[in-house]
C-alpha cells in the first residue's frame, strides 16, 4: 500500500506561525485588524495575504536573517521523517504559508529534498513585498494555497493519504484525506465535524500511532460496555432513606455521580456517614444490578468479534470488583476477558493508573501496544497516568466535545470502530 503524510508547516512543523512573527517584525501598518477579519471568516487567506503584503517592510538581507534567527521546527520532525523514508511513506508539506521562511526551515535542518506546497513570496527592489499563489483554485479561491486541492492531486498516486495541521486553513484538507492529526483549532473542528482524528502534541505522538499495533483493549465498564444506572440510582435511594432523606430525582444522577462511589456519596454526607453507607449502598445494589444491568447497544457483536480476532481485552472500573465480574458472568462475556479489575481489587481507584498497571500485568502486554476505551474525564485522565493511549466514547457520562477537552487520542463514534481498526491500521 503506497501511503503518503501531508504536513502544516506553521504551528505543525515549526514551533510558532512564522507569517504571524514576520508581520509582527515587518508589517508598517495595521495588520491586525486583517487577520481579526480572517479569522472570523470574513475573508479568506488569499486576500489577507494581498492585503497584508502591502504594509510590509524590509530588505532582502534583513527579512532572511531575520528568518534564519528565528525559525524552529519541532525536534521530533526529523526522525519522524527519517521513520517514514525508512518505511516508504512519502512526506510533503501543504502550507498556506510562504516559501521563503519553509525553504529556510528545510535548507537549516538539511531536508530541502522534502518537496513542498506554498504560496510564494518576492521581495522587491524598493524593500516592499509581492506574493503570487501558485497552488490556489480558482473556483474557491479563499486559500491561498488550496489544500484539499492538493489531496485530490496525489489520489492517483497514493492508496492512503494522510494529513497533519492545527489551523484554519487545514479544515478541507481534514475533510478530504483518509486520516488526520491534529492538534490546537483543527482539532477541535474535527471533533465537531466528526472528522475521525488522532490528536498530537509533537511528531513523536504521530510516529509513535505508525508504529503501533493494537494488541490489547482494556474497557471501563458503565457508560463503556454496560448501563446499570437504574441499579445505581436503587442504591442511592436505599442510602438516602435510612438516612432519613429525599433523594434527587433520577434525571440528575448523571449530573451526580462522580468518578467512585466515594465520590458521590460525599456531596452528601460527612466522610463519617460515608464509610457507614457504602456497604449500605453495595448491599441495595448487589440486590438489584443484575436484572438493572444490560450491554449497550453493539458491545456484545463487537467484543465477540475481537475476541475472535485474539485481542487481549480487560477490564478497569471504579465499580466494585466483585459486581463487575458478576455483572459480566450474568451477561455471558466473562469469557473474553483476560482481566477484570474494580474497586477493592487494587489500594488505589481511578484516576491512580493502578488498575491499568494491574491489567497491563495479567495480560501480559506492555502499555504501547495496548488503548484504554472510556467513556469519562477521569478515563481519560488514568489512561494518560498510565501510559496507554485513551480512545474515549461519548456513550455515557460526557458529550465528545465534553471528552475533547482532555484531548484523548481518539474518540469514537461507536465500539464498532474498534474493530474497524484492526480491519484498516494506520
């Protein structure tokens, strides 16, 4: 499979927008008030680029010291693109930016033989500037360099295509290839277009998801796998009566419930009431769960088909242990997991990373070849603690824009999309 990574420049290869520190240093007039316009969508970056080209200021020799002084690119990009030439994956760079500065770049870090997309700069006699817009469509003509564009160009050539960027300009893009990175306002686009992403803080992050085999899964259970919050709010209101309470009412027990029960019960009551109504708790619970408990929709179809695979899969949950493994017995799917680990099992729950470490131990894989699946902040949170990457569900507790905040490294839309991974990797 030919396979080919198109690459942001500013913000994404280098460390900061250099058009942003070229206009900070050279502009001779009021090139804010463009980009507040670009920005809110009132223009595209073509125009912006007209306009500010304009009211900039500067010879040939100090605009490329300038340059040379200031232009970082992120440390990680260079084994990342030593990795993919060692593993044939071609490497270019899409920017919307200008050549001088990305040529600069590649020329000081010895990779000029990386080709590159961009708009292209002049300086002219005078000191002033012109900028021409080679890879520009006519038919939009927003960007100045048209990305999408430029991934329908190499469809011919390439089997997969993938795409990295963190700005305005990179969303068509986005949109168009097999798969994205992204990180900072692309990011968040993706999550709201349910554009499937993998978000990343350096190269490293990226290299790290071409080299990775999935050979492991460890789930939360509620709001994951399961729902057993009817059998949840049963407890709660066995504890609030022989308190001598009312209880709120069930609408609110997702509004209520914390990461353990610990945790819910002390917005309640003193930690010394606590300690006497947890096993007051447990015992309602154990009572019910079980004809309260069910799969969720697709998690029984997609854990048989992993399992059918060889995937190792586990179970880390705040739940008690000992309902968790009855809860899965009862649903007849305690014979796919290698692992099962809840409350009491461990000295510390989530968000300590120990029940991931625990899990990580009894099926006997490393962290990197192993996601976490939850549902939760606190999820995402304990995968992150424990060195496993988090793919995070918007089927229980948090909205996926909710869940995006903690930048997981993917969210689902669906459990089916686990096996979709293993059918398809990166």
């Amino acid at each position: 499979m030919k396979k080919l990574i198109l690459c942001d420049f500013d913000g994404t290869i280098s460390l900061q927008d250099m058009g942003y520190v070229l206009l900070n240093r050279f502009s001779s007039g009021d090139w804010e008030e463009i980009d507040r316009e670009f920005c809110a969508g009132k223009i595209g970056s073509r125009e912006a680029y007209t306009r500010i080209i304009k009211i900039l200021r500067g010879t040939e020799a100090e605009v490329f010291h300038f340059i040379r002084e200031q232009v970082k690119m992120d440390p990680s990009f260079k084994p990342f693109y030593r990795y993919c030439q060692e593993h044939e994956i071609d490497v270019k760079i899409v920017s919307d930016g200008l050549d001088v500065y990305i040529r600069t770049a590649l020329d000081l870090n010895h990779l000029s033989e990386i080709p590159f997309y961009s708009n292209r700069a002049y300086l002219e006699k005078n000191g002033s500037m012109a900028v021409s817009f080679p890879h520009t469509n006519e038919d939009c003509g927003r960007c100045g360099t048209c990305k999408k564009q430029i991934v329908e160009h190499h469809r011919k050539d390439y089997d997969r295509i993938y795409f990295v960027g963190n700005g305005l300009s990179d969303r068509c893009a986005a949109r168009e290839a097999d798969f994205t990175f992204a990180k900072d306002i692309l990011y968040a686009y993706c999550i709201d277009q349910n554009i499937s992403c993998h978000f990343f803080q350096n190269f490293d992050d990226i290299t790290g998801d071409l080299k990775k085999k999935i050979r492991g899964m460890i789930f939360d259970l509620d709001g994951t796998l399961i729902e057993a919050y009817e059998a949840i709010y049963l407890g709660l209101k066995e504890v609030f009566e022989q308190s001598g309470r009312d209880i709120f009412p069930y609408a609110k027990l997702k509004t209520y419930l914390k990461a353990d029960l610990e945790s819910t019960l002390y917005q309640f009551f003193t930690p010394e009431e606590t300690v006497k109504n947890i096993p007051v708790m447990r015992k309602r619970y154990e009572e019910v769960y079980l004809e309260h408990t069910h799969l969720l929709n697709g998690a029984r179809e997609v854990l048989e088909d992993l399992h059918r695979r060889g995937t190792f899969l586990a179970v880390a949950s705040n739940k008690f242990g000992k309902f968790s493994r009855l809860a899965l017995e009862h649903l007849k799917v305690s014979s796919y997991f290698k692992s099962v680990i809840g409350a009491g099992d461990v000295s510390r729950n989530k968000p300590s990373p120990d029940m991931i470490h625990l899990a990580l131990i009894e099926m006997g894989l490393p962290p990197k070849d192993v996601i976490f699946v939850g549902d939760t902040l606190t999820d995402i949170e304990t995968g992150k603690e424990a060195g496993v990457d988090v793919y995070a569900i918007p089927t229980g507790f948090h909205t996926k824009k909710e869940l995006s905040q903690q930048r997981p490294k993917r969210i689902l839309r669906n459990l089916k999309e686990l096996v979709d991974l293993l059918d398809r990797p990166l």
